[in-house]
C-alpha cells in the first residue's frame, strides 16, 4: 500500500502517522533509538507490506501488468490501490478526505523534526502539493509513478507505467475493492491481538 492507505490504517487503529509514514525510510530490525509509538508505527507498516504482498486479490493485480514490468508491479499496484482509495473514501470512512488528509499533514508536521532529513523533504512536498487529495486523479496516478522512477538510481520499467493502470483499471479497481476490506479487518484483528 502506499501512503493514503498507510496512513488511513494506521488511523483506524490509533497507531502513529509518523512512524506508519517512516515505514518506508527506515531500514533494519533495530528500531531503538525510535520513541515506542514510531517504533509500532514503523513495525505496523511492515506488518502491512507484508500482509499486502501475499494477498491473492494483489497478487492477481500484479498478473494484470505487462511481463517486463513485472519487477516493478508492486510499485505500480500500491500507488494504483491509493488512487482507488482516494476514488471510493465513503466507502471506508465517514470524513471528507481532505478533512481527513488536513488531520494526517497536521499530525506529521508536529513530529517532522523526528524524521530523516529525505522523509522530511518528501513530507513537504506532500502536504504543499495535497498528494493525498490529488491522488484521485488518474492523471496524477502517472505523474507519481514516474517521479518515483526518477528517483530510482537507473532507468526501470516503471517510467510510463500509468499507461497500465489505464488500460487494467476495472481489474485493477476490483482487486482493490476485493482486497481493502479485508486488509482493514486484518488491520483491526492485529491490533486486537497485540492488546491482548
């Protein structure tokens, strides 16, 4: 999953938005030095790649996309689930979504001096440009894959590779759709169990 569903998750469970969105750009088992809320923010994350990546409704996402771009499908499908996010809301929350992304960009903001100086400069990106908020928009879906290219060290795949979700989107959004509320009651069912 990518960020929208990310944070919409760890917010259905009261787990931290800092350490759900560090996720990504933390590295390594020891987690330490992190205070104990992004420390659980961080692992919740991972919990839900993980969880995510083996999923069969994912997993035939992934099948959807073109052979040689299937290294970097996963990619491809998590900014892609965002987009269906962003595009079904109601389904899955009662608040507007800007209301809801407002919440998320405040509650980071308060914590930016705890994240790495690159986590920090992609935050403000993403609350100046509203990512969360564009993401409803097929085009953006686009933009976004291929500035995720652009970060890569070498050329993949990836550049170009909205044109996948356009031509798979009623299959790509029923994976979504099929997938979604099963990994939000994984995600209430884990937070259960670790209370326990």
């Amino acid at each position: 999953m990518n960020y929208l569903a990310h944070f919409h998750l760890a917010d259905r469970v009261d787990s931290d938005l800092t350490g759900n969105y560090l996720g990504d750009f933390v590295r390594g088992r020891d987690l330490d030095d992190w205070p104990a809320a992004v420390e659980s923010g961080i692992r919740l994350h991972r919990r839900i790649d993980a969880f995510t990546d083996r999923h069969p409704a994912v997993q035939q996402a992934v099948r959807l996309l073109s052979p040689d771009r299937r290294r970097v499908a996963g990619i491809v499908v998590d900014v892609a689930f965002d987009h269906f996010l962003s595009r079904h809301w109601q389904r899955f929350d009662d608040r507007l979504l800007p209301e809801f992304t407002r919440q998320v960009y405040c509650s980071l903001a308060a914590r930016a001096s705890l994240m790495p100086e690159s986590a920090r400069r992609r935050f403000e990106g993403m609350r100046r440009d509203d990512w969360l908020v564009s993401y409803r928009e097929l085009a953006v879906i686009s933009q976004v894959l291929d500035a995720i290219a652009a970060r890569m060290s070498r050329r993949t795949a990836l550049y170009g590779a909205g044109e996948e979700v356009i031509r798979h989107y009623a299959e790509l959004e029923g994976c979504f759709l099929d997938f979604y509320p099963q990994l939000l009651e994984w995600v209430r069912q884990d937070a259960v169990g670790r209370e326990a």
